[in-house]
C-alpha cells in the first residue's frame, strides 16, 4: 500500500477545519494560520501528484480500494486519471489563493468562516477523487452546504436570495443524478456503484434506457455548467459570494458539470452521447454566443465576469459535444485555462471593491493613472480571457474550434464570432474603468498591496506558461481524453 | 547562421521583458536597452539576407508544439527569400524609428513603456515573418494586434486614443474571424498547419476546388482587417491618435503590412483558387481609389498619409490577387521606406509645432530644410517619379495589371497614381511652402534634433535607392530573388512608364497650380462640387453607417437580451417556479392548519370535551355518588309514582 495521496489531499483541509472549530471566537488570526496552513498542505500534496503522475497510460493511478458497505457493494474507491490530477491542482491551487485572499477581507465570524471554506474544499477534491457513485454523491452534495452559508452569511447584496437559489437549483439538478445513479445501480448486474465496472457494463444496457438516463445527469450537469437555459443562478450566486468564495465558484465549482460529463455521462451512455450531440453543440453554442452578448449590457463588474463564465464554459461544452480528441482535450484545458483566469479575474474585482466599495463600470475611468499595477494585472488577465495568444485561453478556444469543426461546419464558425464579441466587451470594459480622463473622486484608492499580489501571481506564471509551451498539460491529458472517445464512439 | 534565426525575434523579447521589470524606471537605459536589441536584430537579419543571396533555398527549422490526435502543431521557421527580405524590411524601419522615438517622445511620463511597447512589437513582428505554420502566424498576427492596441491608446488619458485603440483591435478581429475560419477549412481539409505540407497538398490537387476557394476567401477576411482594406478600413485613419513614430512603424510601414504579406505567404493558395484571387484583386483595387479619393480632401496631416497608406496597401493586395507576388512584395518593400518618411517627417513638424491640422502650417521650409527636403523626396518617391524607388515598384504593379484582360485593373491603377501625386503634394505646398498661415506657431518652430532628423535621412537615402534593386533591366534583381516558383520577369514597358510619369506629373502640377501658384482656387472648386466634396470630406460616412446599422443596434440587442429576455423570461421563470412552490406550501400550510391540524385538534378537543365530561362521573368522592344515588333514587321515585 503506497502513500494515500488522494485521500490524504482530500481530508487534510477536514482536519483543519475540526482544529479550527476548537478555538475560541476571538482568535482571529489562529484561525487564519490553520486555514492558511491546512490548504497549502494539499497544494503541496498536488505537486506530488503532478510530479508522479505517469501521462503515457489512460490507467488509473494513486488507487485506493475498501469495502465500505459490502451488503449494498458500496466501496471505498479513489484513483485519478488524466482527468482528475488537472482538477485536482486546480482544486488546491485556488482554495489556497482564496484562503490567502480571505486574510484580508472577512473580518467578521472568521472562524465559522474558515472552517467553511476548508469543509468546502473537502468536498470538491472529494468529487474529483472518488470513483464510487456513493462516495461521488456525498462529496458532490456536501459542496452544497458550506456554498450555501459561505454566500448567504459573508456575502453582499441580495445574498439570501442568491445562496437559496444556488442551493435548491443544485439540488434540483442533483436529485436527476439521484434517480440516474438508482436506476443504474438497480438494472446492472451484479449491481455495483463502482464507476469503473458501470463504465464497462453501462454502455451494453439499451438503447432507450441510456437516453433516458444521460438525460438525467444531463441536467444534473448542465445545472452545475451551467448550460443555458440553466444559467441564472451564476450570475446572481457570483455576484453576491464573498470574493474568494466566487473564486471557488467560478474557478471549481463550474468544472464539476463538465466533470461529470466527461466522467460518467460520456463513457457509460455513448448511445446518449452520441444521440444528443447536436442538441448539445446547440446549446454550448447559444452559451457562447449569448452569453459573450449579455455581458455586453452589463453595469456592474463583477456580474460581466460572471456572465463571461457562461460563455467560457460553452467552449467547454462544444469540445464535448464533438467528441474528439482534439475537442475534448481542448475541453479540460479550457477548464483549467478558465479557472486560473476567471479565478484570478475575480480576485481583482474583489481588490477594487475593497477599496472603493462599487463595482459599477461607469463609475470609474482613468484608473491606470492612479493604479497602473493594478491595471497593468487586470488588463493581463482580460487579455487571457479574451482569448489572445501566448496565454492559455487561446489554446483552449482554438483546440476546440478544431477538435469540433469537423462534426459541426455550421456551429463552429458561428461560435468564433464570440471571439470577437468577447474582445469587444472586455476592451470596452478596460476603455471605461482604466482609460480615458482619471476620475478624481478616486484619488483616495490604494494600489494593490503584496499579498493581492502574491494570489494572482501564481495564477499569473501558470496562464503564461500553458498559454506559451501547452505541452506539459496536453501530454498528461492526451491518453485518459484517447480513451474518452475510445470509450464514447468505439 | 539559418538555425538560429529564432534569435531575430528574440532580442527584442527579452528587451521588453528587461524593461517592464527592471529598468522602467530608468528611461535613458530602457531606450537604450530597446535600441541594443532591434540593432542586433537588424544585423542578424543582413546576416541572414546575405545567406539567402547566396544561396536561394528554403529552409525550415521545427519542433513540436501540440501533438493530439487529429492536431499536431509543429512551431518553426520558414526562411526563404520573401521572409528573408520582410525580416531585413522590419528590422530596419523598427530600428529607425527606435532611434527617432528617443527624441519624439523625450520627456513622455511613460518613455521606458513606450520602448518596451515598441520592443513587445518588434519581437512579435519579426516572429510573424518566420512563421512556418498557420497556428504560429495567427498567434503573432493577434500579438501584433494588442502592440497596435496598446500603442494606438498609449495616450489612453485622451479620450479619443482610447477609442480609437478599442476600435482597432476589434475591427481587425472582426476580420480575424474569417481568418480563424478560414485556418479551420483548410487545415481541416489539408490535415497540417504547416504551409509548406498545405501548398503541396494544394497543389497536389488533393484539396477540393469549393474548399479552397472557400477558404481563400475566408483567410483574405484576416488581411482585409489587418491591411486596413474595404469594409474594414475604418480603424486605420483613427489610429492615427497614437504617437507618430507607432503610426509610422506600424501603421505605415510594417504592421499594415502583415496582410499583403498573408497573401503573398500563401499565394499558391489564390493561385489554385482563381475566384477568390478575384476578389483580392477587387476589393485591393477598390480599397486603393476609395482611399486615395479620401486622401484628397482631409485636412490632418497624418490622415492624408493614413488614407495613402490604405490606398497603397489596397495596390498591393490587387497586384498579389492579379498573380504578382513579386511586384506586391517589391511594393511592400519600398514603400515601407518612403511611408515610414512620410510620417516620421509629418512626425518632426508636428514635434515643431504642435498641430497635425495643414491649415496651420504653412512656409516651413527655411525653418526645417531637412524635414522638408526628405519629406518631399519621399513624396516624389510615392508618387513614382523617375529614379527614385517608388517608380519602379508603381511601374511593376501597373505592368502586371497591364497583362491581365480586363483593363479596369490598370485604369484605377493609373488613376490612383495620379490622384496620390496630387494629395502628396497637396501637402508639401501646403506644409512647407506659402506664407506662414499662424504666426504664432510659425515662430516656435524648430528643426527637430539630430536624433530625429539623422533617420529621416537615411529614410530620404533608401527612398531613392532602395527601389534599384529591382529595376528590370538588372539581370539578377528582385524579381529573381523573392517570386513564386518561376522568377517573374516583366519587360519594361516604356509606353506605360511613360504613360505613369505623365499622370504623376500632372497630379504634382495640378497641386502646384491649386496651392502654391494659386491659379486655380481650392475654394470655388469646393464651392462648385459641394456634394462630392462633402462626402469625401466625410469619408463616405462609413462610421456614421457602421454606427448605425452594427454597433448600436447590437449593443441595443445586448441590452434587451439581458433585460428582456435573460431577466424578463429566464429568470423571471425561475422565480415563479420558486414564488409558485411557496405558494404552495402556504396553501399546504393553511391546510395543514386549518384542516390537517383541525382535525388533530379536534380530535384532541373532542377527546378532552368527552374526558373532561367523563371526568365528572368519576371524582372520587363519597358526597357525590351519595347525591347521585338519592338523585337517582328520588327520580326512580317519581317515576314509578307518576
């Protein structure tokens, strides 16, 4: 038995989140320091996951295997592929930067707060991990809960409303995936929960069953994508989160829908997948499209950058929808592409906000003046979500583009044209707050300070490096996304 | 050498990334840092000329980017003659205006990020003409576009520039969607990005006809965009808010450029797909009188030059889609020279007396003899004046126009060189010549320092000269160094030299005539051909259309799909399911207790009523049962009695 890596990233944050529950309320920073040390231990734990993954062979690695309930043959099943290991950095990297980016601006209930937050991480990591359908349903529901508190108690505006919201619409869709992993577990034989024999034996079962079933955890996912017309909890969850929690949402919680597809829905339904691919390619095309336009109407910042998410992830969606190699691949880096820049897109609104407490657009003007660092990182990072060259966004978008092109010669070229919409509202964003005349009510705004710095930094360099020399990334992905389509189109 | 001329691009790299981190807050060692860089890539781009003199070969160097099933992208270099003379082209305009900048901008708040600027262009340009691959010339395309950006705003405190920095960048990647378009079709056809593995398949036939004229076109969008061609020429005039020596290098000499390059990178491609090669020749010959007949009636001192500018770009687009390769890139070439003059000369007057309106100019030649002389040689350059460089450039694209069957080509052609005559010396004998139209300006104008001035002579050097390269009576000149498969020999057509010469003449003299002589007034012309006037003055209204019929009804869809639909319908559904279910639960609320616990209840009460009904029969207590039983007993009584 090797070291329990995967488990061990994933219960590290739990053991932290139990020590910070036993300190008292007024202490403040002890709580900070746990958290601060409780996620860098996975972060650390991650890198050996990086370094130790072999990328040649679509097996899976670092497996765990126990018995848990044996009379309903649930086990105890972890293991990562080329699918997971990128999650599962991405998934430490930004609950780190959003611990370290909470330092700073909760000041109230810090406690309960970091105890959330390191609950949450246990969650996500948990659902890129496991491998058994029973294990895969608590972790993907206890991600529910601490969201919930974390928006509804640290938030801003409408954050009720936003945090019921996101929580029933999460609920709604998760109930679909209940009824699927039932109906799954109740027709196969012997019936099983473990992922990698329903991937085997799933595929043999009829053909009208599987549409059923990949319609239901379409929905599940497509809630958590999200995938118009499933949209509009983002916007309003994103916008009302506390910054690092919209970090989390936007950078993690997203991918999970298109983890979902790409774990279970593709290999174990290829009927459905193969059925609804135009449907599908539709749907991510309107996400595109729709979404890059109704960012272009928005007042407030923070609410475009959610609105971008939506149409980020359609690129997501298209990839899938072809199933390629090319498109698929293009898939998983975009969602390691969107995360570090939308993740790091949100941090620098929520450093802004900070300071000046609007995130209305208009309000602003001639920024770079008064702020050229902070202007000088955000216009980076914009660029990279525009999808310029040289950064990681590009690669994604264009690696989609081609995987998918040869299924879809209509959608595709209609989706580039949110290549353009999406440099138009970004530019225009960027002309109004950092250009133009300097907007003198600002002169009392102070630059971004070190530790600001020091989260997007890493956000930063991995942007960059992927966007320059995407091979590294590529080269782990290639086989497991090989064996995807193996698996979907035979 | 050939291996390593990956390094060309490289020194400016590094330059812009030693200036953003560690010496922007020294500006003299930045410009210095810059120029070292471009100076070393120049001479590395002689060296590598040289080479390819000598031996005429393309060579290709490449490595592995991105291998996956169904996309391997392998990044390189393609050297061969054409990127061989792009790259020396580049390198020297770049290092030129590096050097005329130190003066230009002396004093600029943001001077080390203006050289680093500079130096992020550099580098992305010189990596744009050794690409070996589409992916590759894309990714540098796009990166010459944010430099363009970022250098047409870097006054980004005026409003204007910003705009117009926003305004390019989309407008060219408007075009660049049919650029990534087109990269689709063909590569998904030819199955590699690599040019050299695409022309051969293409010329294999192994690409369908439709396909390839398809996608021709397509990519053409990118060129449009980038060339500042019809529909999108708009951007370019307005570029012209960014810095004068970023206008000259980029948006004059060497960016603008990067689509007649495009096209002249893949001409085998418009070869084998006739069609779109006429619609390259079409909108370059239209581009090119549209411009020029803008050019004749604007006042701004740089926008004259930006409509030339789109006018002899749209020459070489139509001579490259008539066949010429190596008249389009022989253009390219010395126009990049006398273009990067014209603005860095229009640059030194500005410098003198701050204004780019000729209306307030006027008699500045004895103050600026340097300025004004080069200034006007490269304006007889421009409009092919026997010997100079521009002759022999005009003289080819007229000459393979001349061979094409429709003779419109070379109408517009000939018509376009007459009308360019006119409005350059529109300008020399309105800037320099006449009286001084404001004293006050007048006074404080100066000849710009030797930094600035030093350029615009070896400029005003290569002007003349650089054009001898490719005289046809020369046998081994340009023509039999940069063409496509066969060397192209044109034979020297005097008639048309002849015919080119009178025109341009009679352009310069009608100029002389109406500004200087006054023999002819401007005024009643204008008065006589009020509406022609008015429109071109207007630049055919293309931004009053565009505005209206794109950008706001778009930006108003924005704001309905938001409002409407993606709040009105969506979400406003997604509430009433919500307020809905609470509805319902108050109903099963009201029910629960009213009815449910009704019920309960009053069962409980019922049950309590009958208990404590009950309960009074049963107290316990002796007096009670006594009363009952003689109560009872005196009612048995009476009831029997009764």
């Amino acid at each position: 038995m090797n070291f329990p890596i995967l488990s061990a990233m994933t219960f590290t944050p739990l053991l932290g989140m139990v020590l910070i529950l036993l300190l008292r309320k007024e202490q403040k920073n002890a709580a900070r320091f746990l958290a601060g040390v409780f996620s860098f231990i996975p972060l650390i734990l991650s890198f050996m996951l990086l370094s130790k993954y072999d990328g040649s062979t679509s097996q899976l690695q670092f497996v765990e295997r126990f018995d848990w309930i044996p009379s309903l043959g649930v086990t105890y099943f972890m293991g990562a592929d080329g699918l997971s290991v990128p999650m599962l950095f991405l998934t430490a990297l930004l609950c780190f930067v959003a611990v370290i980016y909470s330092f700073g601006d909760i000041k109230e209930r810090v406690k309960q707060y970091f105890a959330f937050l390191l609950l949450l991480e246990v969650g996500l990591m948990g659902v890129f991990a496991a491998l058994d359908f029973f294990l895969f349903y608590i972790f993907w529901e206890i991600v529910l809960v601490p969201m919930y508190f974390l928006i509804g108690i640290w938030g801003h505006g409408r954050k009720e409303y936003s945090a019921i919201k996101f929580f029933l619409y999460t609920l709604f869709g998760s109930l679909f995936m209940l009824v699927g992993i039932l109906a799954l577990y109740f027709t196969v034989e012997p019936h099983t929960l473990d992922m990698m024999v329903l991937i085997e034996k799933a595929p043999q079962l009829t053909r009208g069953f599987q549409l059923i079933i990949f319609l239901a955890f379409y929905i599940a996912f497509a809630v958590k994508v999200p995938v118009f017309p499933f949209h509009t909890w983002l916007p309003d969850a994103h916008v009302d989160a506390p910054t690092a929690v919209s970090v989390i949402l936007a950078g993690i919680l997203l991918k999970m829908g298109v983890y979902g597809f790409l774990r279970i829905s593709y290999p174990m339904f290829p009927e459905g997948a193969i059925y609804f691919a135009l449907p599908i390619g539709i749907l991510a095309l309107i996400n595109i499209v729709y979404g890059a336009l109704v960012c272009m109407a928005q007042k407030d910042l923070k609410k475009m950058i959610a609105y971008s998410s939506v149409s980020h992830m359609g690129y997501c969606m298209l990839g899938i929808a072809a199933i390629t190699v090319t498109g698929i691949s293009g898939c998983v880096f975009q969602m390691v592409s969107h995360g570090l820049i939308t993740g790091a897109l949100f941090l620098l609104v929520g450093v802004l906000y900070e300071r000046a407490h609007t995130r209305d657009i208009g309000a602003f003007g001639g920024l770079w003046i008064k702020l050229p660092v902070y202007s000088g990182i955000m216009t980076l990072f914009c660029l990279g979500s525009l999808g310029l060259p040289g950064l990681s966004g590009f690669v994604s978008e264009f690696m989609v583009f081609i995987g998918s092109y040869p299924s879809f010669k209509v959608i595709v070229p209609l989706a580039v044209t949110g290549v353009v919409i999406t440099a138009a509202y970004f530019l225009r964003m960027i002309q109004r707050m950092f250009l133009g005349t300097f907007n003198t009510k600002w002169e009392v705004l102070t630059e971004i300070n070190g530790r600001e710095i020091f989260t997007v930094t890493p956000l930063a360099i991995l942007m960059i490096g992927i966007g320059v020399y995407p091979a590294p990334l590529v080269n782990m992905i290639k086989a497991t996304m090989e064996n995807i389509v193996r698996l979907v189109s035979g | 050498m050939l291996p390593y001329s990956w390094i060309i691009p490289l020194f400016p790299l590094i330059s812009f990334v030693a200036i953003v981190f560690f010496t922007n807050r020294k500006p003299k060692l930045s410009s210095l840092v810059s120029i070292g860089a471009i100076c070393l890539s120049f001479l590395f781009s002689l060296i590598v000329l040289g080479m390819v003199l000598k031996n005429p070969v393309t060579s290709e160097f490449k490595f592995t980017w991105i291998d996956l099933l169904g996309l391997k992208v392998q990044m390189g270099m393609l050297i061969d003659p054409l990127a061989a003379v792009m790259l020396l082209v580049v390198s020297t305009v770049s290092m030129l205006v590096h050097i005329y900048s130190v003066g230009y901008m002396e004093g600029d708040p943001r001077f080390s990020r203006f050289f680093s600027f500079l130096s992020l262009f550099s580098f992305s340009m010189l990596g744009l003409v050794i690409a070996n691959n589409f992916f590759e010339i894309f990714i540098f395309w796009e990166l010459v576009g944010l430099t363009s950006y970022l250098l047409i705003g870097f006054w980004f405190e005026k409003k204007v520039a910003a705009d117009a920095g926003k305004k390019a960048f989309i407008t060219t990647r408007t075009g660049d969607l049919g650029f990534i378009i087109g990269i689709l079709i063909l590569t998904t056809a030819a199955g590699t990005f690599n040019f050299t593995e695409i022309f051969h398949q293409v010329e294999a036939g192994h690409v369908s006809a439709g396909l390839l004229t398809l996608s021709a076109i397509f990519l053409f969008g990118g060129a449009v965009g980038k060339s500042a061609q019809f529909p999108l020429h708009v951007w370019l005039p307005d570029a012209m808010e960014g810095p004068t020596p970023v206008s000259a290098l980029i948006h004059a000499a060497t960016m603008v450029a990067a689509g007649v390059y495009l096209v002249a990178r893949t001409i085998t491609i418009y070869l084998a797909a006739p069609d779109a090669a006429l619609v390259v020749a079409s909108i370059g010959c239209f581009t090119a009188f549209l411009a020029a007949s803008i050019g004749l009636v604007q006042n701004d001192i740089k926008r004259v030059l930006a409509y030339s500018t789109i006018s002899q770009l749209g020459y070489m687009i139509m001579v490259l889609g008539l066949g010429g390769m190596t008249a389009g890139i022989f253009h390219l070439y010395t126009h990049a020279f006398f273009k990067a003059l014209l603005f860095l000369g229009a640059g030194s007057v500005i410098h003198a007396i701050h204004t780019n309106d000729i209306w307030e100019m006027g008699g500045l030649y004895p103050k600026m003899k340097t300025t004004a002389i080069t200034f006007i040689i490269a304006s007889l350059s421009i409009s092919g004046i026997f010997p100079l460089s521009g002759f022999w450039s005009k003289d080819e694209i007229l000459a393979v126009a001349s061979h094409y069957p429709n003779p419109i080509f070379l109408i517009v052609g000939i018509l376009v060189a007459g009308m360019t005559s006119f409005y350059m010396f529109r300008l020399c004998f309105v800037t320099f010549f006449g009286k001084p139209r404001d004293q006050h300006k007048f006074e404080h104008a100066h000849e710009s320092p030797k930094v600035m001035t030093i350029p615009l002579m070896i400029l005003a050097f290569l002007a003349v000269f650089a054009g001898w390269v490719g005289i046809p009576w020369l046998k081994h000149g340009f023509s039999s160094f940069v063409y496509h498969h066969h060397p192209h020999h044109v034979e020297p057509d005097f008639l048309l030299m002849l015919i080119s010469t009178i025109v341009a003449l009679s352009g310069i003299y009608l100029a002389y005539a109406m500004y200087y002589k006054k023999s002819i007034s401007p005024e009643k012309l204008k008065e006589k051909f009020a509406f022609p006037y008015k429109v071109l003055y207007n630049k055919y209204y293309f931004d009053e259309l565009y505005h209206a019929i794109i950008v706001n009804p778009l930006l108003r869809l924005c704001d309905r799909l938001f409002v409407k639909f993606d709040l009105g319908v969506i979400d406003w559904l997604v509430n009433a399911v919500g307020n809905f279910t609470v509805f319902l639960s108050d109903i099963k609320e009201w029910f629960d207790s009213h009815i449910v616990d009704g019920m309960v209840n009053g069962t409980a009460y019922v049950t309590r009523g009958v208990g404590s009904g009950l309960r009074k029969v049963q107290t316990g207590q002796v007096q009670t049962y006594a009363f009952v039983i003689f109560f009872g007993l005196v009612l048995i009584i009476l009831f029997k009695l009764g």
